[in-house]
C-alpha cells in the first residue's frame, strides 16, 4: 500500500489534485492545517495537507495498463522495422528487374529487332511504360507473331493494345452489406476529399446507372488546414451529413449509428508513404471500420512509375481492394499507371479527371486508359466491342 501527501491552498482544492490524479483509488487518511512561504516567518500563507494511500489492486490495475501500452508500442515498433525491412528487399528487387528488363528490350544491334517492334518500343517508351512492361509485352509479339506477319504493323499494334487492355482488372462487385463502408487513403495531395464528394453525389443522387441511396461522410483529416472545411462545404452542397471523428472509438461509435445508411464514406489523412509510423497509427483508426469495409487507395496519374510502385507497396497493410486513379485531366501518359497495375496485379476502380463534383469521375474500364496512349492507332469500335461492357 502507497502512502501519499498532497499541499494546496484549500481542501476542495488539494482533493481535486487527488482526485484528478489517482481517480477513486485515492482513500483519504487524514488532514491538517500548514504554513507555507513567507520569508523569515513573515507573509507565511495557511493552507491545507492531505495524507492518503492508493488501493493495492488499483496500482497493479495501473502498473498492469502501463504494460500493456509499452508492450503495443514495442508491437508496432517492431511490425514498422519489418515492413521497412521488407520495402528495402523489394526496392533492391525492383531495381534488378527493371535493370534486367531494359537490358532484354534493347536489341544486341540495328539488325536485332523488326522495325514494327522498334516502332512499337518506342511508342510504348514515350507513353512511360516501364522497361518491365514493354520487355513482356515485345517478347509475346516475337512468340505469337513470325517475321512475315510482324509486317502487317496495323494488326500488330492493335494486338499489343488488346494486350495492355487485357491487363487491366476490375475489382468484383462487393458483398451486399448495410452499411456498405466505403474507405479512401493514400498520400497527402491526391485528391481524396473530391474524390469523396464526388462518390457521395453519384450515389446519393443515383447517377451513373447507380440507384439513389441514403449516404454520409465521415472524416479523421481534422489536422490539415482546412479539410474539415472543404469536405463540410461539399456535404452542404449536396445536403448529406458529414461528421468529424479522431479516434478508433469516435469512428466506430458514428458507424453504430449510422448503422442504417446504405452508403458511409470514410476520408482519411493524407500520410507520406514513407511515414511507416503514422499509416500503422492510421491503420489502427480504421481497423474500427470493421472487416467488411472496403478500402481503396487513391493515387495521381501524374506520379513517376517508381514513386507510384512505392505507394502501391507500403500502402499494402491496409489490404486496399482496388486503386482510384486520379489527376488524368493533367498527363497524357498512362503508361506509368498501367505498368505499375500490372506489376502489383492491383485492380482500379475508379478514374477521375478533374475537380467539378461530379461529373469528373467513372467507374474504370481498359478502353479509357487505351484511348488515352499517344501515336497508337486504335480500332476503337473492336476495342469497345472487347471491352464496352467490363466495368466494375
């Protein structure tokens, strides 16, 4: 048993320092009048003494919870040194291949390759396809095409845009589930918060083939300047309700209550795909969305293939179904995004090009991204027969 003391100026004053320091497991013992201050015994000040002890159990009760936090700390310490461990073995793996895969594309001399597919190289290279990406696809039209075939340079090139179509998946449409929880994440810039007002109007309102449903929004970016403003002025534009949450046990309450919705949006922080730290922090938040809550992760079109292959990779502990590409009003190469899909076999789910909410978004489909390759020659009537009705 701890024995303890506490000084204040009155008796009401010293308990609620107990008080607020120990809770109930404070038991008073005693109490005395004392002087304090002054100089030389003048100006001396009355004030009041407590003595008191602490419960037994409720200090083990407290040394106990004092352990369990260390020993989560050490938990996520531990599970962030090994997912940075693992990034750096894929990093150095991912240099080899593309090293590998530059060497395989580039022919041993002028003589080496059919000018179709030097053409067709090169068309792939200025769309920024990585090395990986064009090395597969001209090794399948060395195997599948011969030498007098490979002359006919229209059929080649519509076969290599089937090809890249092809690699292209959709997500499969989601369990029926009241609510359907519905969350984005991904780095700091992307476009989240639109990119959630534009999915509460398309279903709030029934567009897109979609029916009408109620809908809310629920946001735990309260720290960027702002944000809480912005997504507060798009749920009063389309009058559906948004709340502001900033803990595990916040979010999962307003889930319960809103347990009769069709549709909830989650908006998350934007974190730096290097903040190992901070997306285990923000993990453990969202683990309170529950285990039928789909995740997506948002990234720019406009992102260099490595840094967008580092997303994809330390995004991975949120187990994100599907990726929504966004920003494709502002390159006109894609190559990046289908070679990164590809490598990752991530399937995308939405595309969205630009900011009006919201019109500026579609459920993705290969023929957008092929439309969108520069110097290619589509034969888009076959390419929308092959592909007009894959959506998600």
């Amino acid at each position: 048993m701890q024995y303890l003391v506490e000084q204040g100026s009155s008796h009401r004053e010293v308990l609620e320092k107990v008080r607020a320091r120990y809770g109930e497991a404070a038991q008073v013992l005693s109490h005395r009048t004392v002087r304090s201050g002054g100089f030389l015994g003048l100006f001396a000040r009355e004030g009041v003494e407590i003595t008191f002890y602490l419960k037994d159990d409720a200090v083990r009760e407290g040394e106990k919870k004092k352990a369990d936090i260390e020993e989560e700390k050490r938990r996520l310490l531990d599970r962030v040194s090994q997912e940075r461990a693992i990034q750096e073995v894929l990093s150095e793996v991912r240099s080899l291949k593309d090293t590998i895969a530059e060497s395989a594309s580039r022919p041993a001399s002028p003589e080496a390759d059919h000018p179709t597919l030097e053409a067709i190289d090169e068309m792939l290279a200025d769309n920024d396809f990585s090395p990986w990406y064009r090395s597969e696809l001209l090794s399948r039209a060395r195997a599948e095409f011969s030498l007098d075939a490979l002359d006919e340079r229209d059929a080649v090139e519509q076969a290599v845009l089937e090809w890249i179509g092809d690699t292209v998946k959709i997500p499969p449409a989601p369990r029926p589930v009241k609510p359907r929880v519905l969350v984005l994440v991904g780095p700091t810039g992307v476009g989240k918060t639109t990119t959630i007002a534009k999915l509460a109007a398309l279903h709030s309102l029934g567009i897109g083939g979609l029916p009408a449903g109620t809908v809310r929004m629920i946001t735990i970016d309260s720290y960027r300047i702002g944000a809480v403003e912005q997504i507060e002025k798009y749920a009063g534009i389309m009058r559906v309700p948004v709340s502001v949450v900033e803990t595990a046990g916040d979010l999962r309450q307003t889930i319960a209550m809103y347990r009769e919705t069709d549709l909830i949006l989650v908006d998350t922080i934007g974190k730096s795909p290097r903040d190992a730290v901070r997306l285990a922090e923000m993990q453990q938040i969202l683990d309170a969305c529950g285990p039928s809550a789909e995740v997506y992760l948002a990234v720019a079109a406009t992102t260099k293939t490595q840094d967008m292959l580092d997303i994809l990779r330390q995004f991975e502990p949120f187990r994100y179904r599907g990726v929504v590409v966004t920003k494709m009003d502002e390159t006109g190469r894609v190559g990046n995004v289908l070679s990164v899909l590809a490598e990752t076999d991530k399937a995308v789910a939405w595309i969205t090009d630009g900011q009006k909410v919201p019109q500026d978004i579609s459920q993705a489909n290969p023929l957008r991204f092929l439309m969108n390759l520069e110097g290619f020659r589509p034969n888009r009537p076959k390419l929308e027969e092959r592909y007009g009705m894959r959506s998600r």
